[in-house]
C-alpha cells in the first residue's frame, strides 16, 4: 500500500482544486510545491495591508454558474470590475475597444459612425488579404487589423504586444487578440463574463480554502528527489513543466516571463485605477498595477496612508525563473506535440494546468478543467 492516492505536484490553482475535489471523494493526497508558498502564480502578500498579487494581477471572471459558485464557496468575492487605462504617449484610452475607445480616438459618437471607421481602416488589410487569396487571418497582425483597423492596431496593440511577447505581431497565433472584448457600447468592462471579482481578503484565502487539512509540502521540487517522489503514490497529478518531466528530450519548450518590480509608495492613490497599460514600445514596462483598487469595496483602502505599485517587464524565460506564459506559436506547438505523444500514453501520471498542458488558460479555465477530471 502507498502512503498517499496522489502525489500533486504543484500548488496552483490546478493542484489546489485537484487535491479539493479528490479529498471529497476519501482520497489520501500530499501537495508539494518548489516555491517557498502555496498557491501558484495566485499567491498574495500583505504589505502595508494590502493584497499585493506577487506573479501578476488576477481577476476571476466567468460565465459559468458551477464554477462561480464553487469559487464562492470557499470565500466570498468582492465585486471588482477590470477596466483598465491604455496610456500612449501621455494619451489615455479606455479598455477593451469600446464605444468610449472610438470616441477618445476618433470623435465618433455612435456604433454605426464607429463601424464605418473600422470598415475604412481595415480596409488595406483586407485588399491584401484578397490579393493574396488568404481567407482567415494568419497571425495577430492581420487579425488585430480586422478587428479593430490601423489606428487601434498602431497605437494599443502593436507595441503593448510586442513587449509582451518579445515576438513581432505577424509571427505570433491570431487567437491571442481575440481574448479582448470588441464592443460598440459604452462599456469598460475588460471581460464579457457574466461573473467577475476578487476574493475579499485575497487569493491566498481561496488557495487556504482549497487545501484546507490537507498535507502539503513546500520548498520541494519533485526533480530532486523524483524517484522517492514516485514510490509514495498510487498517482501524480503534475502541473510543472511538461518538458521538464521528460527530461527535455525533444527539446526545450518556450514561455515568456515577467519581471515584476514592486515599491511602496507614500501616497494614498497613485493612479486612481488598478491597471493601466503603457502600450507604447519605448516604455520598457507592459503595466502598472497599484493593487489596492482591488480591494475597495466594503472597506476604505485609501485610508491607507501608502500604495503598492508593480511595474511588469515582460522577459524572456530561462532557467531559475518562472515560466508563466507559454509561446503557442507554431515551432512550439509542433514541439509540445511530441511531448503529447508521451503524456497520452502514461496510466498513472495526469497532467493539468498552464504548464503541463502548455496551454494559456484563465482561473476559471482551470477549474473547469479539474470539474470535468472528476
Ligand atoms: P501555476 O499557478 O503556475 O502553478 C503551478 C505550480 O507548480 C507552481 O506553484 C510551481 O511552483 C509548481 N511547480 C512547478 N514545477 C514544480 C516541481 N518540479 N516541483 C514542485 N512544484 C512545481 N487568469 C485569470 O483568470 N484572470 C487573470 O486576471 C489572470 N491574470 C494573469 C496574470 C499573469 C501575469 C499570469 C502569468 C497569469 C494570469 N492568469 C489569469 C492565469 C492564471 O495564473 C492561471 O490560470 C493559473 O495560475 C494556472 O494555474 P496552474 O495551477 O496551472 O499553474
Ligand atoms: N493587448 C494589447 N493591448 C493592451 C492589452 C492587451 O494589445 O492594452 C493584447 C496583447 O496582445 C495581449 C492580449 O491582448 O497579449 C491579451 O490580453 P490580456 O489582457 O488577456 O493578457 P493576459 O491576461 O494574458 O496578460
């Protein structure tokens, strides 16, 4: 008999459910992480009394009910809406493309005068896309064109993007600029998810609900001892790096990173929002977060004398830092594919979550994910 029904390795939202949901069912699990905490890139710290999201900002948002109410059940949500600034050379625009996005850019005043903006902007993209027989879009470029047209694309895609991803728009997958909402009302709300919000009192509170008197272990890599590791389950559940567990043997995947730098900052409010994006190249930072407008609801966080800002600054990944977000262009699909030659023939070990899927899910992606397992 082993000690445990599973081993999961790693304490992200992917592990945390996993571990929930098998402990309601009697299954003996044992959480570890490498990180010093628990709970992935949801992870919060307290500083100066505010919840700092210390692996980048989270919102939870989603349109469906089981997932919502799973969340709810473990902590309350507040009811934070994102909606965040784009800064371009000092001029500011609402987020995502909206009706408030075409008036601040182009003065027009109703959907049809901001639709007919859009059919004469992208109109070049579309004649070059006929001349060369092209039907779909085929990379973000092309389809940001489509969507939005040139002025949009030029001054609040096409250098937040390309700091982002290090990439050039015309080699990254179309389908990345389609997670932002196009919408032709006067609408800031950055998702079109029925239910949004942030748990009150942080992140780590829905991570300590998850695992709640359940044995975890953290400041322990599974590579290290991976032999030991394999002898105390019947199963793992992995959420690190896919290729990592394989040794890299077809090669290394790759994923971009982020640099956060944070600093306190003796003012009650800095930037009046808790995100605006700085979408022109020559800023080397993505986004600005000053994460105490996470929090204001029900509780006046600018009675808090400080503010707690993180500037991110979107990096390459290498070796000791952390993968975040996977590159899903083609050279790294074709190599994922072999590894999901491997992934799909083991019986013992199951593979979750951004990492080991090598997939850009959202929370409530991942939840859902865990749902349909069980
Ligand atoms: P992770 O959180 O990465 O957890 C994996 C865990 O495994 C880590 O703790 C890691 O330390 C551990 N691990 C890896 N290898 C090993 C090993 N060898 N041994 C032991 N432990 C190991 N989603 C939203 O819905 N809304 C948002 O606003 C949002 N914002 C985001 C912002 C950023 C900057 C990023 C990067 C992501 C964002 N996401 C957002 C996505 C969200 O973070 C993911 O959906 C979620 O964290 C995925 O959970 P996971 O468990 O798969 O991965
Ligand atoms: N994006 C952009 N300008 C912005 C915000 C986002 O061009 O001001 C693009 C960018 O390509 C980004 C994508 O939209 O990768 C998805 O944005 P999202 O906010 O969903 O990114 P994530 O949650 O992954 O950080």
């Amino acid at each position: 008999m082993k000690k445990y029904d599973y081993l999961i390795v790693g304490s992200g939202l992917f592990g945390a459910t996993f571990a929930y949901m098998a402990k309601q069912r009697g299954k003996k699990c044992l959480v570890i992480d490498k990180r010093r905490n628990l709970g992935g890139n949801l992870y919060c710290e307290n500083i100066e009394g505010i919840n700092v999201h210390k692996y980048g900002a989270h919102i939870f948002h989603t349109s469906n009910k089981k997932v919502w109410d799973f969340v709810n059940s473990i902590v309350e949500f507040n009811r934070y809406t994102n909606s965040p600034i784009a800064n371009f050379r000092d001029e500011l625009y609402s987020l995502p493309f909206n009706m408030n996005t075409f008036y601040q850019i182009w003065g027009v005043k109703t959907p049809k005068e901001a639709k007919e903006k859009i059919e004469e902007q992208r109109y070049d993209v579309l004649q070059k896309m006929k001349a060369e027989g092209v039907l779909a879009p085929r990379n973000l470029e092309e389809q940001a064109l489509l969507l939005v047209g040139k002025d949009i694309y030029n001054k609040l895609i096409k250098g937040y993007t390309e700091k982002q991803w290090g990439r050039p728009c015309v080699e990254l997958p179309a389908f990345i600029i389609k997670r932002l909402p196009i919408r032709f009302t006067f609408d800031n709300n950055y998702f079109s998810d029925r239910y949004q919000g942030v748990p009150i009192g942080g992140y780590n509170e829905l991570i300590g609900g998850l695992l709640k008197n359940i044995e975890t272990k953290v400041d322990t890599d599974f590579f290290v001892d991976r032999t030991y590791w394999e002898s105390v389950s019947d199963k793992i559940v992995f959420t690190g790096k896919v290729d990592e567990f394989y040794n890299y043997c077809f090669g290394k995947l790759e994923y971009r990173s982020v640099r956060f730098e944070e600093e306190i900052l003796n003012t009650a409010n800095y930037q009046g929002n808790a995100v605006v994006n700085f979408t022109d190249i020559d800023i080397p930072y993505t986004r600005i977060i000053e994460h105490k407008h996470f929090e204001n609801f029900g509780q006046d966080v600018y009675n808090i004398r400080n503010t707690v800002i993180s500037k991110e600054y979107p990096i390459e990944w290498k070796e000791g830092i952390e993968p975040f977000y996977p590159i899903n262009d083609e050279k790294n699909m074709k190599l994922y594919n072999l590894y999901k030659e491997l992934v799909d023939k083991e019986t013992s070990v199951l593979f979750g979550g951004r990492l080991a899927e090598y997939k850009y899910y959202d929370m409530h992606q991942i939840i859902d994910k865990v749902f349909s397992l069980f």
